[in-house]
C-alpha cells in the first residue's frame, strides 16, 4: 500500500528514503491508531487513517507553504541485523 524507495548508499547498506510529507502522513496514520472520543476509541481501518492524514499533508501544503515537506526527510540507519 505504501511505496518506500530504496536506495544502496554510499556505505553499501540499504536505508529507505522518504520526503518530510510522506513521513508526516506516516506519523499521523499511526497516531490515529491511538484516538479516542470519550471514554471509546476511534477505531479506523488503515485505508481510512491514511486518507485522513494525507488529507492533513495536503492542507498544510495548499494553505501552509511548506516547501520543506518535498524535501527528503532526515532518516537514522537501519539496525544491523
């Protein structure tokens, strides 16, 4: 569902890369997993918690300026394992 590239650096190791939106968009998937309203939780399919948080990116990109979300995000190495 989600596409990710990856790319062999200059280390030989492989890492994914991901612009700042599709980070974001990721993080406020996830976060909509622990939602609640009142005492129940907000239980959303992947599908529709995707949606909503690309919907957010898209805001903040018409209404925000943030030409920063195009860039590519700061990623950590994977682990060795």
């Amino acid at each position: 569902m989600h596409d990710f590239i990856l790319r062999l650096d200059d280390y030989q190791t492989y890492r994914t890369t991901m612009t700042r939106a599709e980070l974001m968009r990721h993080a406020l998937s996830q976060a909509l997993r622990r939602v609640h309203v009142g005492p129940k939780k907000l239980k959303l399919d992947e599908e529709t918690r995707w949606q909503i948080a690309g919907e957010a990116v898209e805001e903040l990109r018409r209404y925000g300026g943030w030409k920063e979300l195009d860039e590519e995000a700061p990623m950590r190495p994977l682990a060795k394992g």
